[in-house]
C-alpha cells in the first residue's frame, strides 16, 4: 500500500513539473500584491476584492500614487496585503481619513476598503457626509451582510429572515428595522458621481467587479465626486456554510435583494 501510494505521488510530482513551467503561466500575482498569505477563512471575497483592486492599481500604473484606507472588520490588515501606502482608520471613520489624504495630497488616488459594519453601521454619517461633500475618492463597499470579524452579528445589510448570532431567530424587520440599500441611498446624493453594485461570486462577476474599480479610478482624475463600489460578498465561516453553499446563498438570495448593476453613472 505505501509503495503504492509513493508511486502514485512520483506520478503526481512528474505530471506537476511537467505542467509548471514558465510557458504554461496563465496567471502572475501582480507586484501590488504582497506576499504576505492572507488570513482570510477559505472561499471568503475579500481576497478575491483585494486581489482586483490591486490588478487595476497595477494595470493602470499607479501604484506608488495610490494610498489606501483599511477599516476595521476582518479586512483591518489589508495593509499587509495591499503594496500601497496605506492607512488605518478608527471604526466607521475610514472615509474622514480618506477625506484628510486626498485634500492634503490631491493629485494621489485614494480609496477606502470597508465591510458593512464598518461603512454602512458605526461608519454612516461618514459615509453619507463625505458622499455629500462630493470628496472625490473611491469608497468599496464590501456587503456580506455579517459583521465578519466579530462572529456573525446583524449587520444593517442583513437580509430579512436572515439569521446571525444577534436574531438567532432570523432578522425580524418590525423590532430590527429593513435591510439597508446604501448604494442606492447614496446615490441620490449630488456629490455621488458613479455608484454601482457588483460582486465576487463567479469568474463573469469578478470580471464586471474589475472593471467597475477601473473605471473608478479613471473618474477620479476627472475630479468630480466620490464613486462607489459595492462588491456583494458572502462570509462562509459565519453563515456556517462551505465556500460553494455561500456564493450559492449570495447568487439565490443576496443578489435577488441587492441587484448588481449601475446604479448612477456620469452624464456624458
Ligand atoms: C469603535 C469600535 N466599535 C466596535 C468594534 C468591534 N468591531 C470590530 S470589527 C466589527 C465588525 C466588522 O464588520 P464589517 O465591517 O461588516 O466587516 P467584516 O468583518 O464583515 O469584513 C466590530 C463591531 C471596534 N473595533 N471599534
Ligand atoms: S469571518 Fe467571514 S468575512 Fe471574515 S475572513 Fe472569514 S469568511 Fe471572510
């Protein structure tokens, strides 16, 4: 049996070395990456949102001119992450210290990265104030309707009937109050200029989520607002759910809520 299974393996090593090799690359982490291993749970979209945001600050050529804001939330060392300058923010506050960087050195592109909790709880009058000065960054919003880090509580975005550890009994909307749209909120705001909904849950997603960031960062040399992308996300460890039943639960249920696509652009 064990010299069975050594065979096997030296098959396995063979077939490997075979395969790996610099012709056959289909994909490279870009520089803006460090190669710091991530913490994240297994299948969880942070990864996979940092991973697009640093492929535009790489494709774009700008990352010593790109300065970043980390939350508080499970992404709070996206700094380790990130090959940028970045900065941390108290909870909530990301977008006030985004607001300070980008006044003090307006010709770099800035954005904040910020869970639900963060952005969409203790972070809403931040949010909504910075939005309606118009402060003239990128905000990406990733909505996995749980307050990751600290175990699954209810978060503002959490679905009606959903359960999380403070409505074990599924979010009851007459005592804990709707499922919050903030994309669509702070949309009608005039200093909003691109506000748009996507997500991380499969290959075509990732793709529409890259290239909102794209052309957010594009927007931003125009100057003329804050543009927001909302990436829908899931957090399998806190669902209790495996990475597939989770993009599944975000494809069945988040995204019939929380439909993906523009919800303001620019007028030409
Ligand atoms: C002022 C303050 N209040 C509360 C906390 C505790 N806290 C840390 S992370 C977190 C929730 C994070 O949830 P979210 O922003 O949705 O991000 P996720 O972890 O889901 O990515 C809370 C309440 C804190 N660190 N600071
Ligand atoms: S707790 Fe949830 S949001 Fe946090 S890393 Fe794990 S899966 Fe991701």
């Amino acid at each position: 049996m064990i010299e069975k299974n050594e065979a096997l393996i030296d098959e396995q090593i063979d077939i490997s070395e075979d395969i790996c090799r610099m012709e056959n690359l289909v994909y490279e982490k870009p520089e803006t990456l460090t190669d710091t291993e991530m913490h994240y749970c297994p299948g969880c979209g942070h990864g996979v949102a940092h991973r697009i945001i640093m492929e535009v600050v790489d494709e774009l050529g700008i990352q010593s001119q790109t300065i970043g804001v980390a939350p508080v939330g499970c992404s709070v060392l996206a700094y380790h992450y990130m090959n940028i300058d970045m900065q941390q923010a108290a909870h909530g506050r990301a977008t006030a210290v985004a607001t300070g960087i980008k006044r003090v050195l307006p010709e770099k592109f800035v954005f904040t990265y910020q869970g639900d909790g963060d952005l969409a709880a203790i972070g809403t009058a931040e949010t909504i104030h910075s939005i309606n000065r118009g402060e003239n960054f990128l905000i990406v919003f990733i909505n996995n309707a749980v307050y990751g880090m600290t175990s699954g509580q209810m978060a503002p975005t959490t679905l009606e009937g959903m359960v999380s550890t403070t409505s074990p009994y599924g979010r009851d909307v007459r005592t804990m109050g709707h499922p919050l749209k903030i994309a669509d909120m702070i949309s009608i705001l005039p200093g909003a200029y691109y506000v748009t909904r996507q997500a991380v849950n499969t290959p075509g997603n990732v793709r529409k989520a890259k290239k909102a960031i794209q052309k957010s960062f594009e927007y931003q040399k125009l100057k003329k607002g804050t543009c927001l992308v909302e990436i829908v996300s899931n957090c399998p460890s806190n669902w209790k759910s495996t990475p597939l039943e989770s993009n599944k639960f975000v494809a069945e249920k988040l995204i019939p809520f929380y439909p993906l696509g523009d919800i303001k652009v620019p007028k030409e």
